[in-house]
C-alpha cells in the first residue's frame, strides 16, 4: 500500500469570514485523493467539547461523510484528563455521527508504553530545571496495525504548557498516559509559562517531537490542523494545514501568531472574563482566562472571572480533590508542597495547574460564579463575587471585545472567550 500520510497542503483564506464550508469539503477531499480507495479502517482523533471553536467538529462530520460508505471509522476524541464527553455534546459538536463510533480515552488505563525520553536530552532541552527521564504512552489503538490512517484533527493556537497547541499534543497528551502529561506539564511549568506561551519550540514542544520521531513513525498518521478566530458566536477558519511533516505545523504557527495573539503597547489594570457556561465547567478549563491574559495584566491589576458554569475545580475527582485541599497558593509554595507530600508529588499535572493558575500575588483573581459557594472559591485561594452581583457591573449582553467604559467613568477590559488567543504587554511577550 503506498504512503497515505506522504500528502500534505495548506489552504488559507484572508477574509474576515474564514474559509467556506464548500471549499473546506473540498479541501479534505483532496487530502484523502492519494489513498485511491485503498482505506479499509480509519481512526480519527479529533478534540473533545473544550475545543468547540476549533473547526474540528466539522472537519470531523466531513471526514466521516467522506469516508463511511468505503471503510470502517472509530473515532477517539483526544480528551486528555478531561472528562468523558457527554452524548448531548457528542451530537453539538458532531451532528449526525453515530454516538456509537466515539470511544473514550481513559489516561489511566488505556495506554501502552512505546519508549522514554532520555533524562539526558529532558535535562538539555530545559536548561537543566528537570533531570528525569519522560515515559511515552499513548492510546492502544493508535498502535493497532489494522488501521491504514489516523487522522489527527486540532487547532493551533497558544497554550500555557507547549506554547503553541497541537500537532503531537493531540497524541501525547490528548490520547496519552499519566506520566507523560503530568510530566509534561510540569515541565513547562518550571521552565516558566511566560517564556513558553505563544512560541514554537518549547522544552515540552521538544520533547513531544523526540517522542514521535523516535517511538511514532511507523504509524499511518496525518495532522488536520486549522487556526481559527469566532465573532458572535461564529467560527471562522482562516487556515487549513494538513499533512505529517513539521513544516505545516510551522505555517499554522505563523498564522496564529499573526492572528491569535494581541500584543499591547500598555498593560491593563482590569481585565474581565467570560466563560462560556457551556463550555467552561471547572476552573481546569476556566483558568485560561489566567494564564491567556497574565501577561498583559498590570503589577497590582485585577483579574474578574464571570463563570456561571463553573461547578468544580478539577475534571478528574482526584484531581479535584487535590485543587481544594491545596489551592493556587503560588509556585513557591507549590514546589515545596510537591517536595513533602505524597498525592500531589503522585500527581504532578495538578501541581503544575496550581502553578500555572496563581498569579504569585502579582495580580489579584476573582472568580465569580453562580454554582460554586464564598468558601468554595477562596478555599483555593481566589477572590469572590456571587455570579450575577458581578454581571450587574459588568454586564456581558452589553460589553464588547476590547476596551469599555463603565458608566461610572471605569475602564476594563474585556474578553468574550479567552480560549482563542493570547493577550500580552509587548514588552513581556519578546
């Protein structure tokens, strides 16, 4: 059988609307034009409900159209640690596809070890603040040899622990193993969030792209990858990358930056949130609003959270268990709790969400929500205010994206969804 990952080839559309619905079908119809028939079982591993605005849940319908009279389809969403998503969801995002064909990835059980990451190249790659080899896991099936192509589908856009999300991060941690994303994460969190968001070639960016290359060649996998930006409501896709070699990751990052990313000439004293309901159920998520905007947030600046969703801290119970019981107490205290206690030292993604969602006392954070209590949410070390007390002043029906002014003469802030892009003073940011 001839390569089916060999083809590769980028689509932009600069226009304000994006790429259309009909040149985007055509687009993966010809990202398919050299399997020639060939394709008996596909696997394809789109994002989960998180990444609603990535295009993918389209993308996905369209493969399966595409592809349904010919072969078999599974379809492993790249949940992560997050939790397994619901069939309301499932339809939301995926239309008409069988609920049936989804399959939940489990990080705990589900995944064999391929290989290690030499503690030596760890140790290289982040200047010598992590010494420890990494474990590379990944899901059962995308081992399975009876598929003739795996379709990786995602966005690329900035990301708090890889700099820029996807490509191999569909893999290792969205249908990875629990070594590899705690692992992962805290390193990027001790490398430093801020010196990674936004840029290709992070410490855990390399060692994503050892992994593959050295323990995931063999396998028949291509990436789908889009950049994308939403207004009301409505989501845009401005580029369509597809293809193994690293050079389409490296245009998707190009567009990204130039369309993702707001660098501001001042930082701002007060920034406010908004997290969709649907889309946002737990700080895990919700602090994007954190780590997508600290660095455009003045010394001494507020942070306002407007949650109405949020109901937990964690997506996994454990996890959950250990964001209350510890808070986001800042990196300081986070190093040293990971030093003498057991669960969270067991547990080293969590630690690093702790770091990552503290702003070290730098700015003050006030969640605001309707479904978690005061003691909830200063027990982790936020501020509060109850949900709709926090919507009077600051009014989502009536605030736009950017700069607005209070009727009280206030300035602020705000930022309508803080998953699509980063926001960062100029001078930080380079």
């Amino acid at each position: 059988m001839a390569d089916l990952t060999s083809f590769g080839f980028t689509k932009y559309a600069d226009t304000p609307d994006g790429i259309s619905d009909s040149d985007l079908f055509e687009a993966l119809k010809a990202s398919l034009s050299s399997s020639k028939g060939q394709l008996k079982k596909v696997l394809i591993l789109p994002p989960d409900y998180t990444r609603f605005h990535s295009g993918a849940g389209k993308i996905t319908q369209i493969y399966y159209d595409l592809l349904k009279d010919t072969c078999e389809i599974d379809i492993l969403p790249a949940l992560g640690t997050h939790v397994a998503m619901t069939e309301e969801e499932i339809k939301s995002m995926y239309g008409d596809i069988p609920v049936e064909k989804f399959i939940y990835h489990n990080w705990r059980t589900d995944i064999e070890k391929i290989g290690e990451v030499p503690a030596e190249y760890v140790s290289e790659v982040s200047e010598g603040l992590v010494n420890n080899a990494v474990a590379v896991e990944v899901n059962k099936l995308l081992l399975d040899p009876s598929y003739d192509l795996i379709l990786s589908i995602g966005q690329v856009v900035p990301h708090e622990v890889v700099g820029m999300a996807n490509r191999n991060k569909n893999i290792f941690v969205g249908c990875g193993g629990s070594d590899m994303i705690n692992s992962s994460h805290m390193l990027g969190a001790f490398y430093g969030m801020e010196r990674i968001m936004g840029k290709d070639h992070s410490p855990v960016r390399k060692v994503f792209d050892y992994a593959e290359e050295h323990f995931l060649s063999h396998i028949p996998l291509k990436y789908v990858l889009t950049v994308t930006t939403q207004t009301e409501g409505n989501i845009h896709i401005h580029g369509l990358f597809v293809g193994r070699e690293r050079k389409y990751f490296e245009q998707a990052v190009e567009l990204s930056q130039k369309i993702n990313l707001q660098l501001v000439d001042k930082p701002f004293k007060k920034v406010v949130v908004l997290l969709d309901d649907i889309e946002f159920k737990s700080t895990w998520l919700g602090n994007k609003s954190i780590y997508r905007t600290r660095m455009a947030i003045a010394d001494g600046g507020e942070l306002i959270v407007l949650a109405p969703g949020v109901d937990k801290f964690g997506e996994d119970a454990n996890i959950d268990k250990l964001i209350r019981k510890y808070g986001y107490c800042g990196r300081k205290n986070v190093l040293k709790l990971v030093e003498e206690n057991e669960d969270i030292r067991n547990n080293l993604s969590a630690a690093a969400h702790l770091i990552h969602g503290s702003s070290d006392d730098r700015f003050s954070i006030t969640y605001c929500t309707k479904l978690l209590t005061k003691e909830e949410v200063e027990g982790v070390c936020f501020n509060y205010i109850p949900y709709d007390e926090a919507a009077k002043r600051y009014d989502p029906k009536k605030l736009k994206d950017g700069f607005n002014t209070l009727e009280d003469g206030e300035e602020i802030y705000y930022i309508s969804n803080p998953a699509l892009g980063l926001w960062a003073d100029k001078a930080k940011f380079n």
